[in-house]
C-alpha cells in the first residue's frame, strides 16, 4: 500500500526532526541540524531493511520512491525558511565561501566525470541504468573471468549471477 510508504517517511521525518533538534541542542546552535538529512539516511536504511527482509511490497516501494525523490525540493523549501539575508549581512566572507564551495563542486564533477568515462553503449552502463530504475534482475561481476591461453578462445564476458 502506498500509504505505508507515506507513513515510513512521516515516521523517519518526525525522528530526524527530533534527532536533529537534539543535535542542535548538544552543539549549541538554536535551530535544527541536519533533521532533514537525517530522516531521508533513515528512510533509505528502512527500505533497503525492508528489502532484505522481503517485507517492500510494490506499494510501499512506490511510497517510499516517490517521497525519495522528492528530497531536493524539501531541501529547497527549508533552506527558504532560513534567514539569508542576515547570513549575507554578515560580511563578505559568506559570499567567499559560498563562491569556493560552488568552484570546488563544479571542479569536482569535471573531475570524476573525467576519471569514469566509460562507453555509453557498454553492457556495464545499461545494467546500471537498469539498477538505478529497479528493472535489474541479476549482478554483473565486474572481476574479470581468467583468460585462456588456448588459439581460438572466445573473448570472456564479466560473469551474471542470479540474485
């Protein structure tokens, strides 16, 4: 049922809220630290507890992927509730910092864009974009199978096992 996907998430929000206002509390800082991000580790921690235990109906992982997906925009939404203009007022090291973040970031992504460049077309990268949309039945074992040293050979192919 989809509701009980809702509910896995009103349930690990209301924990990282109380978790992260805790967090808040012990650093001394009078807002919530991190409650979000601490709910969306929880709601992924459920499900993939729950796929283990085979108890993730269809509806439930429906539920959960949906609210998963809405993660950024939640993010948004609290990040619009805080006082930005008096964090800006602060100096121009908030613009410094804000500035270094996003040049590191950037770099970054051209960084590992650069160094995981595979064939798009590759076995490798169409079994991954199976994973990522759940279609994936069977694990590709990436360790290469041993080569023979017998003329005439087929060329081995990462070896499937079933899941």
């Amino acid at each position: 049922m989809i509701v009980l996907g809702v509910a896995l998430l009103a349930a690990c929000t209301l924990i990282g809220v109380y978790l992260g206002d805790v967090l808040g509390v012990v650093l001394g800082v009078k807002a919530n630290v991190g409650g979000v991000g601490i709910a969306m580790i929880l709601l992924i921690a459920a499900r993939l507890w729950l796929q283990s235990r085979g108890r993730l109906s269809k509806g439930v992982k429906f539920g959960v992927e949906f609210w998963a997906g809405m993660y950024i925009p939640i993010v948004v939404a609290m990040a619009a509730q805080q006082n930005v203009v008096a964090a800006a007022s602060g100096g121009p090291i908030v613009i410094i910092a804000a500035t270094g973040s996003l040049v590191l970031c950037f770099g970054a992504v051209a960084l590992l864009s650069r160094l995981g460049r595979r064939d798009p077309g590759s076995a490798e990268v169409e079994h991954g974009g199976g994973v990522i949309s759940g279609d994936a039945d069977e694990i590709i074992d990436a360790r290469p199978a041993p080569a023979h040293s017998a003329v005439g050979s087929v060329p081995q192919t990462p070896a499937v096992r079933r899941v």
